[in-house]
C-alpha cells in the first residue's frame, strides 16, 4: 500500500469565499479520505434572540450571511408569523418572491463566477459578476441596500415597489437573458470546461438520498426536491412550477441546474409580476409570541432547504430560535465527492456545492 500524506487544505483558500478547513488524506496523486473541521466563523447570533426583540432580530437574521441574507429573513418572519397567527397581506407575499428569485440570481451567479475563476477563465469570470451588478443595481434601485436589504419584516415588507417600477425590472431581465445564454453555453459546451466538470465528483441518486443532500446539489442528482413546490407564500400562484433536474451527478450537472435555475428565476419574476395584487404591504403587529407556542417553517434558499423553529416565552424575545442550513445537509455529500478524488480536482469539488460556512455555523 502507497504511504499516506495529510495534506491539510484551508480554511484560507482562493477557491473558498469562506474558511473550512480539510485533512486531506492522500496516496499519490489521489484522495482516500477527508476530514472537515468547522468552527471558525461561529458567531451566537441563535442565542442573541434572548437579547434582540421578535421584531429586531431580523436584522440579525438577515446578517447570518450576506449572500443568504434576504431569504434568512423571510424563513425568520415566515416562522414568527405562524407563532403569532398572523396573515401577511397578498402583495407583501408577491413582493417577497420577488426579491428572493432576484436573490437567487445574485448567489447562483456569483457562484459561477466562482466557478469560472476556479479552472482558469478570468473573462468568463469577470462576465458572469458583470451581469450580476445588474441584479445588485435592482436592489439599490428598489430597497436602498445591494446586499444586506433589510426588506422583510414582521408581518409584511418594509418597502413597496412600484408597478411601473417593476415593469421596468422585467425589462432589465429580458436583456439580461440573451446575455446570459451566451455565458451558459461557454460554461456548459466549451469542451476545455467540460474537460474540468464532466465526471467530477460523481454522486449517484441513491447516495444523495442517504446523505439527505438538498438544492441544486441534490437536484443534480435526479432528487426533484424543492420547497417552492409546496407553495409557500406567493409560488403557490405560479402556474406550473417545475424543479430544474439533471441525473447525471456531477460537477457539470451542478452547473447545469444552476443555471437553468436563474433562467427559471427570471420566468417566475415576470409571471408574479403580471398577477401582483394592489393593496396594503404590510399589516400592524400587536402582542407577543405566547408561552410554549412553536412554529416551523421551510424556504428554499439559493442553496436549498433552509428549516427554521422559535419558540415562544411570552415576552417580547423568543425563548429559542434554531436554523439547520443547506450547506449543514451537504457536507456528508460533499466529503463523499473528495474521497477518490484527483488531489487537482479537491478545490473544484468543494466548490461546486457551493458551501455557506457562516450560514452553517451562525
């Protein structure tokens, strides 16, 4: 048997937005085990809702991580809603899918950029975050904030968008479009991409389903898994709301699926867009969670199933809040990817599914 060499890889790490550090077991040039290590962005927010009200903790939430901020502010509210029996006016609910799919275009996006960079592709890197400056500049135009939006609260949103202002952003989409079909077809067709991509950390369906994987990672796998399906808030008024799909499993299809999920995203945008209700964007809290009362809730993040719970004490802070994140179900995936691995393809692997540290560890 080949001597073993633990290469450590982390948590500093071009490819890793976020630090996780590896042990990377090696024989020769290939990867026989792995070993995460977690912790070192770990911050107490869930213990902070002891200190911030029900209504001040989403600004909390929402800085879990700046990528995921504004669906972790909606899973929050979503929860806290259903704590207090409380219905969140139609149009709150149609402006709120509206800026999580903008939400989703801005991580995916970014992620491929990432991705770009990775094998080499400075162009097609600076392309695809030039594209993405277009969904930040919606987000300036319509809440004031380019990341951190502070949008959601409590019982509806905090700001309004116009319907002539919001016809204007299906506009933006619309040449947004072409453009990023012409990226789509360098990332998924140009063979020297394909080269680094196609058979890369292979994970069978039957393995995503033991490891409980979620999102694009698991969808990549043939797992046609997304909580949008249920219909929470507003995707219960799109007509026929199909998960994207590939069975192949690799990093190609994780590519893949992101993609063509940005190109949905855009679709879904338009469609609530022509079927937003006037009326009120927000209604008046009164009282406070009760004692014992607890909620859940499930919202599908960029990075898949996000599941949240409070509980309630009485006064005007919870008695508990608790987050299990996307990244938190795939990493057991992810490590399954490097085992095997070439030891050129580890940054790769990890970085196609697309882990959130500071989402995981709070």
């Amino acid at each position: 048997m080949a001597d073993r060499t633990v290469i450590p890889f982390g948590p500093q790490h071009p490819v890793l937005p976020e630090p996780i550090h590896l042990d990377l077991y090696v024989e020769d040039e290939k990867v026989v085990e792995a070993v995460p290590q977690l912790g070192f962005v770990h911050r107490g927010l869930e213990k902070l809702v002891e200190k911030r009200d029900f209504q001040q903790y989403v600004y909390v939430c929402e800085r879990i991580c700046g990528i995921c901020s504004f669906g972790h502010s909606l899973g929050y509210c979503q929860t806290v809603e259903l704590l207090m029996g409380l219905e969140v006016p139609p149009r709150a609910e149609f402006l709120r899918v509206i800026w999580h799919e903008l939400s989703r275009m801005h991580s995916h996006m970014l992620w491929m950029g990432l991705l770009a960079d990775a094998f080499g592709y400075e162009n097609l890197f600076m392309q695809t975050w030039r594209l993405r400056e277009r969904v930040l500049d919606i987000f300036e135009q319509t809440t004031g904030g380019r990341v951190i939006l502070s949008a959601t609260c409590v019982g509806g949103v905090n700001q309004d968008i116009s319907n002539e202002d919001l016809r204007g952003i299906c506009d933006v989409l619309d040449r947004m479009r072409s453009e990023f079909q012409t990226l789509i077809n360098t990332f998924l067709k140009d063979q020297s991409v394909k080269s680094r991509l196609v058979g890369v950390g292979y994970i069978s369906k039957q393995e995503a389903h033991d490891f409980a994987m979620v999102g694009p990672f698991a969808r990549a796998c043939g797992i046609a898994e997304d909580v949008r399906c249920y219909g929470y808030d507003a995707y219960g008024a799109l007509a026929d709301f199909q998960p994207i799909v590939s069975d192949q499993g690799d990093g190609w299809a994780r590519c893949m699926v992101r993609a063509e999920e940005v190109l949905q995203a855009i679709d879904i945008i338009k469609e609530l867009v022509e079927k937003i209700p006037d009326g009120p964007i927000s209604m008046k809290v009164k009282g406070r969670p009760a004692e014992g009362a607890q909620a859940t809730s499930r919202l599908e993040q960029p990075r898949g199933e996000c599941f949240y719970y409070a509980r309630g004490n009485g006064t005007k802070f919870l008695e508990r809040f608790r987050i299990r994140t996307p990244t938190s179900q795939s990493i057991a995936g992810m490590v399954h990817t490097l085992q095997g691995c070439d030891l050129a393809d580890v940054a790769l692997n990890v970085l196609t599914i697309d882990p959130c540290i500071s989402c995981t560890e709070r």
